[in-house]
C-alpha cells in the first residue's frame, strides 16, 4: 500500500472518505477512513488532525440514538488518530476529553452507561490516549479549576469501572488512565516534572477527588483476592500516589502560609477544596481508617507482589506524609515490621531495604523519632506477648514472633530501652520460655539406646554438612510448626546480637538456676543468645552497630560453661541403671551434707533431686533433654568464639567426650555432634585429632576425677576413648596418668575392677598400636632410658620380654596361682601349714599400718611393674 | 596408703576468711596440674599480668636444669630454657623492670634473661662458689639496681653483690664462735622508714638471723628449730617472719623496733619437714610445701590451720604465690598443682 507522505497527498485521499462519513455515519464509513489513515504518515495527518477529526466528532456528536458498533468505531478511530498526532490546543484537548467521557455518561444514573464492553474498554483507551497526546504544556493549563466538573466525571466513571466491572481487561485499563488522568502515569511521555506552583495547583484539584478515589480505591483492593494481584496492585499505586501527592508535608507546609482564592466560576468554586489544617486533620482521620483496613488485607494477602507493593506504599507514605498522617505511622510501621520475616525473598530483601533505609535516615514521623514509635511498639507487645503466647494458633504465633523479629531488627541497639526495663525483660523472657517448654512424655527418649561403643569414627569431613547441622527435632507442648521454632531462635540472636549480653545472660542465667521448670528453655535461649551475640546468621541493619568483643564474649560463654557443666546440671538422672550405679554415691552425698549442713541448701536440694528413689519416664526425659540442650549449646558456643574456644577445651571437651560414651542415644548424639562443632570452630581435621592435640586437658580432667570416682564413674570410660584415640605423642602423660589410675584402682579393686581393666586393656592395644615392631620398640626403649626414671622404660622392657619369650597359658597360670598366694599371705590368711614362713609377713604388714612411717621415696618405679603387689586399704 | 591418714575436712574450720566455696567437702582439688616437666621441680614463680602485657606466667625449674615457663591461660608451656648443663635449677625470680629472669641452678651459675619480646637468651651470667642448696635473694634498688645476695665461698658465708655490674659488695660471715653452718635459706628486705638492706638468713643450726648488710655485722639471732632451716619468709609491714626446717614444726618470729628478733611461737606439725614456705602478697595466708607430699595452709595471723592440701605423690618441693592469690606446688612427682583458695572477693 503507498504511503502519501505529504499533506495534499493525504488530503487528496482522505477528503472524500470525510465527506461521505460526514453525510452518512455508519460504521462501513468509519472503518474506511480507519483503512484510508493507515497509509498516511503520521507527518500529514498531524497536518490535516482537525480535517479528520471534524467528521469524527460530528458523528459522536450528532443528536439522536447511536447505535453502539458505531461509536465503538468511531471511538477507535479517533483514538488512531490521536496515538500519531499530537493534540496541540488546549481547547480541543477539553472538547475532546468531554466528547469521549460522555460516551459512557448516562443521565439517568451514578453507574456507567450499561454498554458493551468493548465500548468501554474503546473510551478508556481514548481517554487514555487523548491524555497521552496532549502536548506537555498544554496538559498542564488543562488541570485548571474550570475543568473541575468534568475530570471529577471522568474520574468517578473510571473508579466506577474499576470496581464494577466484570472484565479483568477493563478494570486494569480504568486503572491504568486513571494513573494517566492523576498524572501518575510513568511512560516516557511525560518526562517534565512539575515546579512548586503547578504542585500546588493539580493538589488542590485532586483534593476534591481524594475522598472519592480513596475509599472506592480501598473497596477494590479490600475486595475478594480472586479478582487478581494486579488489580489489587494498581490500587495501591494509585492510593499511596494520590495520598502521598495531596497529603505531602512540603505542600500543606507551603499552603499554610498562603491563601489565595482562584478566580473561577462560583459552581466550580463550591467543589474546590481548600486544604487547611482542618481539613488535612479530617481527612487523615478518615485515611487512617482506610490504611488500617489496606493494611490489614494486603500484609496477609496471598500473592507476594501485592505484598511487595505494601511496602512501597508504606514507604512512601511515611517517608512524604509524616507529618500529616501521623497517626497511620505506628500501623504502616508494624505493616512493614511484619513483612520482614515474609516468606518470599523478594519481599523479605525488599522490606529489609526499606527498614535500612528508615533506619538510617533517623526519619522523623510527627513529632517523635522513629525510633520512639518502635520503643513503643515494642513495649506493647512485649506486654501482650505472653498472652498472645499462649491463646494463639501457631499461625498466630508465627505471625507475632515475626512482628517483634521485625521490631527487632529495626530497633537494632535501641533494643536496649526496651529490655532495660525490668518488667519488660521480664514479660519478654517469660513470653519465650513459656513458649519454649518442651514435651517430654515421648517415651522413646529414654529407650533409645546406643548399642555400638566402638570408636569415635567419624571426622568432620565424613559428615559432610557442615557447622551447625539440623538439630535434635524437639516437641513443644505449645506449637508444633517448624518455623515458630525457626523465628524463636531468630528472635533470642537478634536479642544476642543487639541486647546487653551481660544483662540478658544473668537474666537467664537466673531463671536458669530459679527452676526446673525453666531450666531447658532458659539454656536454649542462652545458646542462641551467645549465637547471636557473635554475629552469626544476623543481618545486621544498623553500620554503627558494635558488636560484643571476643574477650566478652569468652567472658560470658567461660561463665555459662562452667553453668552447665557443673556438677549438678551435668550430672543428670537419664536411666535406670545410673541410679543403681549412684546408690553409693547416695550414701556419699548423704555423709557430706551432714558435714556440709547448712552451708549450701541449693547444693543440698539439687543432692536430694539427684538421689530422688524412683525418677519417673518424664524427670529421666527431660534430664535427657536437659543435656542434650547444654551439649548443644557447648557447640554453638566453640562455633560462636572460633579459634578462641581452643582456651575453653580445658574445662569443656572432658564433660563432652564423657557424654560421647553416654548410654542415651540422644545424647551421644548430641556430644559427637557438639564435637564436631568444636573441631570445625577450633581448626582440627578430626575427633583424633582433636583429642590428640588436647589429650593434656584431657588428662587433668581424668586425674582429678579419678580422686572421686564415685561422682565420676564414667572417668575411666573417657581415659578409654582417649588411649584409642591418641598416637604416640601421647606417651609422656600416660606415664602419669596410668599412676593416677593404679592409685584409684587400689581404692576400688572390688567394685570397679572391670572399667580399669578395660582401660588397661586400651592402654595396651594403644601401645601395640604406637610401636608395632619389636624394631620400634627396642629404640624407643633406647631413647626412654635416657630420661631418669622413666617408668616407661620398665613398662616397655616387660612388653619386650613378654614378646620375645612368648608366655605360654602355664607361665599366666603360675603367675596367677603365685600372685594369690601372695594376696592371702599379705591379708594374714595363713594356713598352719605356711604359718611359720607367714609370721614374719603378717607382723610387718602390721606394722605397716600402725607404726607411722616416713612415706616412700619414691611410689613410682614399682608401679608399673606386673607383680606388684595391692595395699588395701580398709 | 602407708601415711598417717589426715581427716581434711576437719582441718578446714570456717574461719574469717574462709569462704562457703571451700567450706564445701570432698576436700579440694588443684584447680589444674602441669604436666611434661618430666623431671622434678624445685622451683617456681610467678610473673607477669601486671602492665598489662599479656597473661600471667608461671615459671618452673627442673632438676633436669630447665626452666618451663608455662602459660596460665592455655595451662601449656609456652618455652623451655635450657642454661643449667642438665643441673637442677634451685631457685627462679624475675626483676621487677621489664622481662628479667633470674636462675640459679646447681651447675654453680646464677644465669639472667632476657624474655623480652619472645626472646629468650641468656644476656648475663655470675659465677656461683657454693653448691649448697640455698636459693639466693634478690633486692630492687632503684631503676635497673639491684642487689643480690647469694651463698658465698665459705661455707658459712653469704655474698652480697650490686648488680647488674655484679661488683661484689662484701661477705657476710659469722662471727668466729657463732658457728651456724652453712646459711640453708637467705631473704633480703628493706624497712620502710630505712635504705639500708637487711638481711635474713636461715643456718644449718636451726637458727635465723638478721645482718644488717651495710654494717656487715648480725643485728640478731634466733634459734628457732633445733633442725636446719630449709625455708623462710618474712612479712614487712608486720615485722614478723616464718620459718620451716626439717623437723616437725614451723616457727613464728618477729622483729621489735630495736631489730632484735624475738620467736613468737612455734606451730606443730603432723609430719616433719618442710621444704618451702611463702606468705601469699595480701598477708592473709601462708603455704608450706611438705616432705609429707602435702601443702599445708595457714592463716597467716594466727597460724590457725586452714586446709591440708593432698594431691601430690612425692615430696613437695617448692611453693609460689601469685599476685592475684594463685597458689603453686612443685613436687618430685614431676607434676605441678595450681590452687585457687579462698580466693579475694
């Protein structure tokens, strides 16, 4: 098809398809001109705009009924015309968009002409395209107040559309030229910003709107969530653009001052709204009303875009209306707070954006910081929480956590306000452990035994995960979802992160030691305070924010150890059979209050509490729990202090390692993996490694425990696991310690041979392990007997003997047989028989016993020897 | 096993100082045990902490002729110094002015180092003529001063030195038909209202005596065991000394205005000998290391006896105390306890 490029070309064509839709309007001679127009270019018909419109708007405006095919045509056609031309006079701008409005105007109603759809979806993209066509200049001279009457029409039928109609397609394309017609539109068309005084004028017009726009655009957004998020997120544009346009502080601060009258018409005069304080104070009112019911749909609204957009009409509401809807700030403050912990990302990054930025800006809202809103927010929740806790479901529950999370992000240090509070810390930390109380009924818990004591096996490596792996599933008797669990620990390291550490610690701390009751939850919150307190898994809003030094922190974290680890909390009831065991530890402790009486009554009581006869299924639970709580608590803690829990190994990884053999599966559980913790944390390549390279610490805890073995029963199990797990840089303390151990072995060869036995046992293989040849063993002999006195060098000539001249079942039967014999003559059991070759004995090992003698010099050359004889004591 | 069997819970009453966390049986443990000396120790001493440079240190000397010095904090030792020819090493004072170290061993050589900065060299060293087991003493004279005494040539004597130019000062030697043996234990000290050093000393007798070290001469002399002295320590500000000797009893003594010694009692013990004895800084208790493989603790005012400290399985050799009130023990066994008792609050 040709195109005719220059004006009298195109008029030479278009004149008479003009003439005949001019004489006969029907919708053949519409569309011909329509087909005519396509070749001409937009050059020329910019030229002859006024020639074609004319036969146009001679047909809209013909009197008589039209049929609607026609109008729709013409509708379109014009709407051709006017996407490639430029509407360049104010006046035909104002007859066109009266011409078009009226299209769908019907005088008998406030509804919308009732017809078809495609009419009105045609009108809307007229409207649409007329505003876009407008020349820049002229756009704005045609917001004068005289056009008050007609953009209201304009306005109200697209309000009406948006809300009524049936069509997705139309009611998003009311919305989209209503964005248009409030000069919000964001295509590139309209690229010149507007000076003060044109600011002021389009407010002043759009204030007479504002109560229309506002409520009919909160019906759409408050409607059913089938009728699709981008309706819903158009509205909200539309809303927070509008509002935050008429209600913006820098204009009512600038209108205030000057008040001048527009000259117009009295009729137009009688719908111009003047914006002074009364009226700012009205409408705020009612604005807030309709903010708290957005609010309150959309935060839960099922498509995350429209959530999205919240936070950007929150942001822009506070950040441009302030002053004027101050008493929306707290509402849209908590809107924003609870998206915070959202579950999409986008929204999550989004809303932390926007938190930042108020955080930084130290934004103001009336008259009070923003800071302060928040304190108060807080407070109030703080004082409901433990109600909230308690009456909600675990949507609720999810709900509020994610709320104070929020608070707690924003507030960042100013947390402190708020937990300086006593009765605030309180209701918070009551709150928290209310909710944390944990199910113990499950019988499993105890009856879960580990079956295979072998070797601690496996590295870090092999249990590829990582740090921190998934924890124990634990059951709470107040919510069984995953993510309330999920936000509490959030909630306590943010609380870590941001709060005094040493006022929440002794807090807990306190609750910790007031009751059993408490006790789990309160050592729950405690690792997750020391977690948070070291950075980790926090996303910190505030730049300025200091954190709590490494030497604090060891400070704390040395304190809350030596806590947990005490005799009492560690020490725990978990099964039957360590009731037996602790029966003669009974009747120690009971020979100790009595010479304690009085000193210690919390001592005495957590006595009684440990020797309590018959524990039941749930006590010997939650000490299970209790532990398991504590075990992984030592394993945030290394992984909170890194390298710096290297120091803490001395008084940490005996407790740990004696609850690796722990019986409970649980348990053990819970100390290998706190081990592994503490091997990624401090920089050991294994468990061998680990213990290896702390085996000195080890063995001072082993050595002082083995001086009280019957609180300690399980020391010779830890020596056990440690020879296994030890190379031969070990030997220079197992001298010592093999000493300590033959010391306490003497005290207790009746009732506890068979743990040292074993342990023997190990210490053998450990050293057939070490020195595998003979080779081997005789330089290693070479060097010992260098150092003086080594008893090792002694212990190592047995082991060769007995590998060169191998023992045959007669010799260890003879030996056997001879030692016994030894045993009764040193015991005075002495038959008539050996009566006077044993007198002599007898009266000397008296003797030993009454006459006081200067000690041995030396206890240890001997010791190691196998024929040493045993001094009893009775 | 073939000892006297000491009740300790019973030896430890709730004195004024005795706070509930020790009144609380089983009796109480070393807080932690050095291990890896592998050798016997026979001296020990605390340094550091102050000025802030760092973590406390604990120095130990061997009877291999090391000196281990260990870190409080990670519990290991931190650097072995090896300056005595495989001797013992008898006696460990560091100087007050920055990271001195004194060390006499039995190789008859008092060696100085320097532990600066990681360092750890001998820069100095004076050539000792006793081989006696008496550890010296040491004296802050001023900035980079101080004096030195040490056992001398003679048997009985003492030498006193200047240091560091190590001038001999004099010789403290008894009068003719004083005849006290050799001096087993030496402290050198300085009276508030006076410059002049003084002296005391232990003799193999059982006698303690006062020179004044300027005047050369004995101000006084006590006999206070009928045993040699093995160790002595003396509390300034109340002008009183204790002594402890091979037998079976620690004696009190003090000093009156005219510098005239004057026993004040003696405190009977289970088991003889006593190899060391220090009042801790604060004056509160003292501590005795004893042939018995016990630690014995008193109170220091009235010598009631606090707490008998069993843990070692050999002689005790030596004990330390340190600023903040840690207690050391070094003992043949190798094995050096730390205690933390009735600790300041």
């Amino acid at each position: 098809m040709a195109v005719f490029d220059t004006p009298e070309e195109a008029f030479g064509v278009l004149r008479p398809v003009c003439v005949q839709l001019t004489k006969t309007q029907t919708v053949e001679n519409v569309e011909r001109l329509q087909a005519q127009l396509q070749a001409v270019s937009d050059s020329a018909l910019q030229e002859l705009q006024q020639y074609i419109l004319f036969p146009l708007r001679f047909t809209l405006k013909a009197p008589g009924p039209k049929r609607e095919r026609l109008i729709q045509s013409v509708v379109e056609c014009l709407t051709f015309v006017l996407s490639s031309t430029c509407v360049k006079e104010q006046e035909l701008l104002q007859e066109l968009f009266s011409e078009l409005s009226a299209c769908l105007y019907s005088p008998n109603s406030q509804k919308p002409a009732a017809v078809s759809e495609e009419l009105k979806l045609a009108v809307i993209q007229g409207l649409s395209t007329l505003m876009h066509s407008a020349y820049g200049d002229i756009l704005v001279t045609f917001y004068e107040p005289s056009i008050l009457p007609r953009l209201g029409f304009a306005v109200s039928l697209l309000l009406g559309l948006a809300e009524q109609e049936k069509s997705k397609q139309i009611k998003i394309a009311a919305l989209k030229c209503l964005q248009v017609l409030l000069f919000q539109c964001d295509c590139e068309d309209h690229p010149r910003s507007l000076d003060e005084l044109e600011q002021k004028q389009l407010g002043d017009l759009f204030a007479a709107f504002l109560p229309g726009i506002s409520t009919a655009l909160t019906r759409v957004i408050t409607g059913d969530f089938k009728q699709g998020h981008s309706i819903v997120v158009s509205s909200l544009q539309i809303f927070y653009k509008t509002v935050g346009f008429v209600m913006a502080d820098e204009q009512l601060r600038r209108l205030s001052k000057v008040q001048a009258k527009p000259a117009v018409e009295h009729r137009v005069a009688e719908l111009m709204v003047h914006r002074e304080a009364d009226w700012v104070k009205n409408t705020s009112d009612k604005l807030t009303i309709l903010i708290k019911k957005i609010i309150e749909c959309v935060s839960v609204h099922p498509h995350w875009k429209v959530r999205l957009e919240l936070i950007d009409l929150v942001e822009a509401l506070l950040v441009k209306c302030s002053q004027s809807l101050v008493e929306s700030a707290g509402p849209l403050l908590k809107a924003l707070v609870s998206l915070v912990n959202d579950e999409s990302s986008e929204v999550q990054a989004h809303c932390s954006k926007a938190l930042r930025h108020f955080a930084d800006q130290k934004v103001v809202v009336g008259n009070r910081a923003f800071a302060d809103i928040l304190s108060e927010n807080l407070h109030s929740l703080a004082t409901s929480l433990p109600r909230l806790m308690n009456s909600q479901d675990d949507q609720g529950k999810f709900s509020t956590l994610s709320l104070l999370l929020g608070y707690l992000k924003l507030l960042g240090p100013r947390v402190n306000f708020v937990l300086n509070s006593v009765s605030h810390l309180q209701r918070l930390s009551k709150a928290l452990i209310q909710v944390l109380e944990l199910d113990v009924a499950d019988i499993k818990v105890v009856e879960e035994r580990r079956w295979n004591s072998g070797h601690l096996s496996a590295s870090p490596r092999t249990s590829a995960a990582g740090p921190r792996r998934q924890i124990q599933r634990r059951y709470f008797h107040f919510f069984t979802d995953e993510r309330v669990f999920l936000l509490l620990r959030q909630v306590c390291q943010l609380l870590g992160f941001y709060g005094n550490l040493y006022l929440l610690v002794d807090h807990f701390l306190e609750l910790y030691h007031e009751s059993v009751v408490y006790r789990k939850q309160a050592a729950m919150i405690l690792n997750e305070l020391v977690a948070g307190a070291a950075g980790l898994e926090v996303e910190n809003l505030h730049e300025k924010h200091t954190e709590t030094s490494p030497e604090e922190l060891r400070e704390i974290v040395t304190s809350i150890l030596e806590e947990y680890t005490s005799q009492e909390n560690w020490y725990l009831v978990t099964c039957i059979e360590a009731e037996e065991m602790g029966e003669e530890l009974t009747v120690k402790q009971s020979g100790l209050q009595a010479i304690t009486s009085g000193a210690h009554t919390c001592q005495v009581s957590s006595f009684l509490a440990f020797s309590n006869p018959s524990p039941t299924i749930c006590s010997m639970n939650s000490n299970i729990w209790q532990i398991c709580i504590q075990l992984e608590g030592i394993g945030h803690f290394a992984y909170a202090l890194g390298k710096d829990f290297r120091l803490l190994l001395m008084s940490a990884l005996y407790p740990v390692l004696e609850k690796a053999g722990d019986q409970t599966l649980l348990i053990s559980q819970a100390a290998a993996s706190a081990m592994m913790d503490i091997c990624h944390a401090c920089g050991y390549d294994s468990l061998q490694h680990l213990i290896n390279q702390n085996s000195d610490y080890l063995v001072n805890g082993i050595s002082l425990n083995l001086r009280h073995l019957s609180l300690h029963p399980h020391t010779p199990k830890v020596l056990e696991v440690m020879l296994q797990n030890s190379d031969a840089s070990l030997l220079p303390l197992v001298a010592d310690v093999v000493q300590d151990v033959l010391a306490t072995l003497d005290q207790f060869y009746d009732k506890r041979a068979t743990s040292f036995v074993s342990v023997l046992h190990a210490l053998l293989a450990a050293l057939a392990r070490w020195f595998p040849d003979t080779g081997n063993l005789g330089q290693l002999r070479e060097q010992s007997v260098g150092e003086e006195g080594s008893h090792l060098s002694q212990r190592l000539a047995t082991l060769e003997e007995g590998l060169e001249n191998t023992t045959t079942a007669e010799d260890i039967e003879q030996f056997l047989l001879n030692y016994l014999k030894e045993k009764d003559v040193a015991d005075g059991n002495v038959s008539d028989f050996d009566n006077e070759e044993g007198l002599g004995c007898t009266g000397s090992v008296c003797g030993s016993s009454t006459v006081p003698q200067e000690p041995a010099p030396s206890l240890g050359s001997s010791d190691l020897a196998l024929t040493r004889a045993p001094t009893h004591q009775r | 096993m073939t000892m006297e069997q000491e009740s300790t819970p019973s030896d430890v009453p709730g004195g004024d100082c005795t706070p509930t966390r020790m009144a609380a049986p089983p009796p109480p443990d070393p807080q932690f045990v050095l291990r890896g000396t592998q050798s016997a120790v026979h001296a020990l001493h605390f340094c550091g902490g102050a000025q802030g440079q760092g973590h406390p240190l604990l120095l130990s000397g061997s009877l291999s002729g090391l000196v281990h010095i260990w870190s409080l904090q990670t519990r290991r030792a931190v650097a072995t110094l090896d300056g005595h020819e495989g001797q013992c090493v008898t006696w460990l004072q560091t100087l007050p002015q920055g990271h001195q170290l004194l060390s006499q061993g039995r190789d008859l050589k008092l060696c100085l180092w320097d532990l600066g900065e990681g360092r750890n060299a001998v820069v100095d060293s004076v050539r000792l003529e006793s081989i006696g087991f008496c550890r010296g003493s040491v004296l802050a004279r001023g900035h980079q001063h101080w004096t030195l005494a040490v056992p001398g040539r003679g048997s009985d004597e003492v030498q006193i030195l200047e240091m560091p130019s190590k001038t001999s000062v004099c010789t403290l030697k008894p009068e003719a038909d004083a005849k006290p043996g050799m001096p087993m234990c030496l402290e050198l000290w300085q009276a508030n209202s006076s410059p002049r050093p003084l002296l005391l000393a232990g003799y193999e007798d059982g006698s303690v005596a006062l020179w004044d070290v300027s005047e050369r001469k004995v101000c006084s002399r006590i006999a206070c065991h009928t045993e040699p002295v093995m160790a002595l320590d003396f509390d300034s500000q109340k002008a009183r000394g204790v002594s402890g000797s091979a037998e079976k009893a620690l004696a009190v003594w003090s000093l009156d205005e005219q510098q005239a010694l004057q026993a004040l009692r003696t405190q009977e013990l289970t088991n003889p000998g006593i190899a060391d004895v220090k009042i801790r800084p604060d004056r509160k208790i003292l501590a005795t290391a004893g042939w018995d493989h016990r630690i014995r603790v008193f109170h220091w005012w009235t010598m009631k006896p606090l707490a008998v400290l069993a843990f070692h399985s050999a002689t005790v050799h030596c004990v330390a105390f340190a600023t903040d009130g840690l207690l050391a023990a070094g003992s043949r066994d190798q094995r050096i306890s730390v205690w933390s008792l009735y600790p300041r609050t």
